[in-house]
C-alpha cells in the first residue's frame, strides 16, 4: 500500500508551490500530475508582485529573474472615447521593487517549482499519472445514531497512469489543485455557486515582428476584444467573443474574423492571415464560480478547483499561489503531527474566502459594465458620455488609480509562507 502524508492532486501553479513548501518544512508530499510536461500553451502567464514577493521569500528571485521574460505595469481597458485603452491601474506607481507584472510563460515558472522542490527528500513528483476517484473510509457515527448518508472521510486517491496501470495512494489530506474540470467537483456535498459570464475566449498565434509594442497589449474589434501577450517571437493572442457564439463565428469563415481582427488591431494587420485554418485557434469556455465549500474531512480544495476566475485582469493564477501560501501556513504544523480535522481545512475557507468573492464581484462589474456592452455592439457603461467622464475621473485621480493597481498586485489580502519554508529572512514590508 502506497502512502504519503499530503497527496496533492494537479500540477499547476497552486499544487507545484504547495508541495513546495510543504516539503521544505518537512511534510511528505507527493504531486501527481496526469500530463507528461508542462509544455502546453494559451495558459496565463502573468506573475503579479504578490508571487515575485514569495520567490523572494523562497530564495528564488534571482533565478526567476534569470527567465525570458516581459514586464509589465499598467492594466488598461477600453473604457474612454472611441473605446481608446483607459489606465485604471498603474502598477509601476507602487512601491518596488516588485511593482510590475511579469510576463513568463508558465511552464518555465512550474519547471523552476520542480527543480527546486526535488532538492527536498519528502517530495515526489509523478507525472503522467491521473487521480480517478478518491478513496473514501466511513466514519462511523455513535451508536443509536446512524448517518446513512455520511460520503466517509477521504483517505486518498486512486490513480492511472499513462500506460495505464491503476494503483491507490493513501494519504492524511488530498488537496485538489486539479483546475476547474477539477476531480472534486464531482462531488454533490461541496455545493457550487455560477455566475453569468458573458464571454469566451479564442486562443491563437501571431508572429511577433521587430518594432511591434512590448508586454501586455490591447485592443477592441466589432463587438470583441483582443489581447496580445508578448512571446518574444511570437504573440500570444486572446480574443473575447460572446458566448455561444463561438459555431456561428467560424460558420462565416477565418477570414471574415481575420479582416475584423485587423480592424481592431492595425499594427498586425500585415500577418493576421498566417493563421491557416480554424485548428489554429482554440476555443475557451470562460466559466466563472466558486464551491460553497472548499472542504470535507481529508480534502481541502484551493486554485480554480475551489473557484474558477474569469480571464479579466489576468489574477486566477496569482489567487490560486495565494491559496496555496494560506494553506500551507496552515497546514504544516497539523500535517507534521497528523492532527488535520475538519476544523484545520475550515481555517482555509475562511482565509481565502473574502479574497476570491471580492475579486469575482470586480470580475462580475467588468463583466456587466464594459465587457458584455461592447460584444453586443454597444457602449462601456451604458452611455458614452458616462464612460468618458469615468476615463477622465480614473485617469486624473491618483487615488483611484493606485488603489486597483494594488488589488491587481497583491489582491484584497496578503499572505506570507510558513516560516519553516523560508530560505533567508522574511522581509516585512512586503
């Protein structure tokens, strides 16, 4: 029987900086990730100071430094005259050092995670290999007081592997970090709350040439946005359209949306019709929501497996690190004693609970006020005077402006690592 003291389940960035600490301070871990490398593209890639400050922490800055990467420092969204870019967050006005974005491609973040957590012998990495079910033990009730419909306590996972041998793993605590497809939420007790979300995303490449712009850049086609993350040599591209709409859209032909796409984004127009055909672009299914609980005894859910952000602003990858610092602070010190109660995973919850609602009610506002507006033809705010005295009012306040520059940077609550993770000291203005 195979046995681990926390199995984490998922890869990602939430389940790698998991595992991390939690090795570092002593606790077996074992990850399992079903995928063979982490190489795969139209993932977020934006690292936010919050995450830069916790590399730090961990004695990581100068490596993570040493990665190709772009920086960036102002969030922008197409909210003045004309749908012109407005800067509603000025990272750069922060205090440094770390008062920018980082543009890294993701698997360069989770292979510097991995290596560095091999260093550690309580950590084990197991890739190709997929959590199928959990492993669950009844437990039990007083006697004259029956609970039939008590799941039992979750004790593990069993698992396939790519070749497709099938093998259980025991564990004190499962932690989901397996995403929003997440094994975990196929469970009925956890309860999962939805919100509208107006859009999808289309994911495709665009050669990057020199001159073009550096970073994060925008624009606004008929009734779509764009995004356009800097690669070096080539363009990430994100394109929002309206939800459902994705079958009618390519219905009326790659080269009908790339002529839009030009319209929206001139610079580019001289290569949109590298795209060969409709293969090239994925579709994203933006799904926005949270489980009323991210917990029953032996699970702990964190990252897009306990909610799933929506793409605006760039910050489910930051909120699920975050979820993973929170639950480790917490959950070191049980772990090493073998002492995690239903009362320890709660504790999580409650931590991270008012970041992830705050964050999805600014989400949900995007949403209601500038996004879907504009994919149905119409203007941000409702009224385009509105939405020009909004553009001044946010352009001309330095108040207004430093303060969602900061929740975009370091989200409502900051956390810090458990102090038997840290390689250095910790530094308390962060």
């Amino acid at each position: 029987m195979e046995r681990t003291t926390c199995c984490v389940v998922g890869g990602g960035p939430a389940g790698m900086v998991l595992g991390l600490l939690l090795a570092r301070a002593g606790v077996a871990v074992t990850v399992l990730e079903k995928h063979g490398d982490f190489l795969r593209d139209f993932r977020g890639d934006t690292v936010h100071p919050s995450t830069l400050g916790l590399l730090e922490d961990l004695g990581l800055a100068g490596r993570f430094s040493r990665l190709p990467q772009r920086r960036v420092t102002k969030v922008q969204v197409p909210i003045g005259p004309n749908r012109s870019l407005v800067t509603v967050g000025d990272i750069g006005a922060l205090r440094g050092p770390y008062n920018y974005i980082a543009m890294v491609p993701q698997w360069d973040l989770l292979n510097l995670l991995v290596d560095e957590a091999g260093r550690e012998p309580s950590f084990s990495l197991r890739m190709n290999t997929e959590a199928i079910a959990f492993l669950r033990e009844r437990t039990g009730a007083p006697r004259g007081r029956p609970r039939p419909r008590d799941p039992g306590r979750v004790t593990g996972v069993r698992y396939r592997t790519s070749d497709g041998r099938v093998g259980e793993l025991r564990a004190t605590l499962t932690v989901a970090c397996d995403g929003r497809f997440s094994l975990a939420r196929s469970l009925p007790e956890l309860g999962l709350r939805s919100f509208a979300c107006p859009m999808d995303a289309w994911w495709f490449r665009l050669p990057r040439r020199d001159g073009d712009p550096h970073g994060l850049v925008g624009g606004v086609g008929d009734r779509f946005f764009s995004a356009m993350i800097d690669r070096g040599d080539y363009w990430q591209c994100a394109t929002l359209i309206q939800k459902g709409t994705d079958a009618r859209r390519r219905a009326a032909g790659l080269d009908r949306f790339m002529d839009e796409f030009a319209a929206g984004v001139p610079w580019l127009a001289d290569r949109v019709h590298t795209l060969g055909s409709w293969d090239d672009v994925k579709l994203l299914d933006v799904r926005l929501d949270r489980l009323r609980r991210w917990h029953r005894p032996g699970l702990l859910c964190i990252g897009d497996a306990a909610h799933a952000m929506s793409p605006v602003f760039g910050i489910g990858i930051n909120l699920a690190v975050e979820d993973a610092v929170a639950a480790a602070r917490y959950l070191v010190g049980p772990l090493r004693e073998g002492t995690v109660g239903l009362r320890t995973v709660r504790r999580v919850q409650r931590r991270r609970l008012p970041t992830t609602a705050a964050t999805q009610a600014l989400q949900r506002f995007a949403h209601r006020n500038v996004i879907e507006p504009v994919l149905s033809g119409r203007p941000a705010f409702g009224d385009a005077r509105r939405a020009r005295r909004l553009s001044r009012l946010v352009t001309t306040s330095r108040r207004l402006n430093r303060l969602p520059a900061y929740f975009f940077a370091y989200g409502a609550l900051r956390e810090r690592p458990p102090a038997a993770s840290v390689r250095g000291p910790l530094t308390a203005d962060r």
